[in-house]
C-alpha cells in the first residue's frame, strides 16, 4: 500500500533541513586548513554549546591550532587546556599543545605532551616525530634519534621527520647520516631551509666546502634566520 506522508512531517522536514547543512557545512569549515575559517567557525561551535564533550573538545583543539599557527600563543594554550580537559583522551589535543610550546620554545614542557599522546595512540607517528625534535633541542640525542627513527617506521620517508633525524646526527657528530637524510628530505622538499642549512652544515664537516657554503647560501636566501635558529637550537654554523 502506498503510504501518505503527512504534509506536516514534510513541513518539519524541509525546515529542519537547511538547519542540518548549516551544521555539517559549520563542522566542514571547523575541521578545514584555511586560519580564518576554522577560527570564526569553531568559535561558533563553541559559544553555541550544544555538542557533547568529545565534539567540543574537537572544536577547541582545531581552533587552539589555529591559534598557535597565527602565533596567538595565549588564546591557541587556553583552548587545547580546554580540549585536554573536555577530553583527556585525545592524543591529538595532546599533540598540539606540545606543538604551541615548541613554538614558544618551551620544549622541556612539550616532551611530556608528546609522550601523552604517544601513550594514548602508540602509532602516532608525527607525535613520534614532535618528540624527537624537542628532546634533540634539549640534548637528549640518543632518546631523540629512537623517536625519529620509530616515526620513520610508522611513516616511512616522511621529509620532515628525515628532516628531524639529520639535525639529530648532526649533533651527535655523525655527519655522513646526517647528509643522507638531508638529500632524501630535500628530495621531496627542495626548498627547506633547515634541510638545506643542516646539510651545508654536514658538507662542511665532510670538508666539502663549495657544497656546504651553496647549501647554506641558498637556506639563507629561502630564510633569512635560519642561522640564528640553529645557533638558538644549540648548533653553530659559520
């Protein structure tokens, strides 16, 4: 038998239907890359309050990274400690607090960070990587080099962690494997600065001169600080 839809159902229908897209088309922009959107579409995620605690958590962790990225460290902290609280099981809260430290330069606070959301997603390789980065600032090359080299397990030839585990070599003197790594991350990217910095450094030490001096002219020419970077990360260059 054919069955009649009532016409207010319908009704009901049609209206609540644009309210449904809004939504989807809201959480679309909140979990997108462009800074802007996802800032202005996770604020009205949140001021709305009307998404459980995990959700919440979602949009205060993707609108603290944002933050962080624009460099708005204060607002970009307060939101992933909400995320973390909301959610004290997302590793990928954990994560991106550790990060807005590392950009604050506070790496012996984003290790512990890192090793949370390790231990919540033990595959999570850019977490791996993360950590590797911190600890090799810090000075703990032989824990940093385990983290680079079980994150290049997980995600095998991934640039920036090859990127991560040169400069890891480069601090523990071993020159000749802080290059190959270089060459395979400038591989894919060519124009990294700390890549092409990092591996002038490692020619330099293989007494290869014209090379290293190249390298390291064009990591300038891609950032003008990368220099002073490597001196503040505790490797000096020429």
């Amino acid at each position: 038998m054919h069955r009649v839809i009532p016409i207010a159902f319908v009704v009901l229908l049609l209206a609540t239907y644009p309210a449904r897209a809004q939504v989807g088309s809201l959480w679309d922009a909140c979990n997108g890359q462009d800074i802007e959107q996802v800032i202005e579409a996770c604020t009205r995620v949140i001021e709305a309050n009307k998404e459980p605690g995990d959700r919440l958590a979602t949009a205060y962790n993707n609108r603290g990274y944002a933050y962080t990225r624009q460099g708005a460290y204060d607002r970009g902290m307060a939101d992933l400690n909400a995320a973390v609280r909301l959610d004290p099981r997302n590793p990928l809260a954990f994560n991106n607090r550790g990060y807005a430290w590392t950009r604050q330069d506070q790496h012996e606070r984003a290790v512990p960070d890192f090793s949370r959301a390790i231990q919540l997603d033990p595959e999570f390789a850019a977490a791996f990587n993360n950590r590797c980065w911190s600890r090799a600032i810090l000075g703990a090359l032989t824990e940093a080099l385990a983290d680079c080299d079980e994150s290049l397990r997980l995600r095998p030839n991934a640039p920036t962690t090859l990127d991560s585990r040169g400069f890891v070599y480069l601090r523990l003197d071993r020159p000749q494997q802080a290059l190959a790594d270089y060459n395979a991350a400038l591989e894919m990217r060519p124009h990294s600065a700390t890549s092409l910095y990092g591996r002038g450094l490692a020619y330099l030490k293989l007494s290869d001169q014209a090379q290293g001096e190249r390298d390291i002219a064009a990591a300038r020419q891609a950032d003008a600080d990368v220099a002073s970077k490597f001196r503040g990360w505790g490797v000096a260059g020429p």
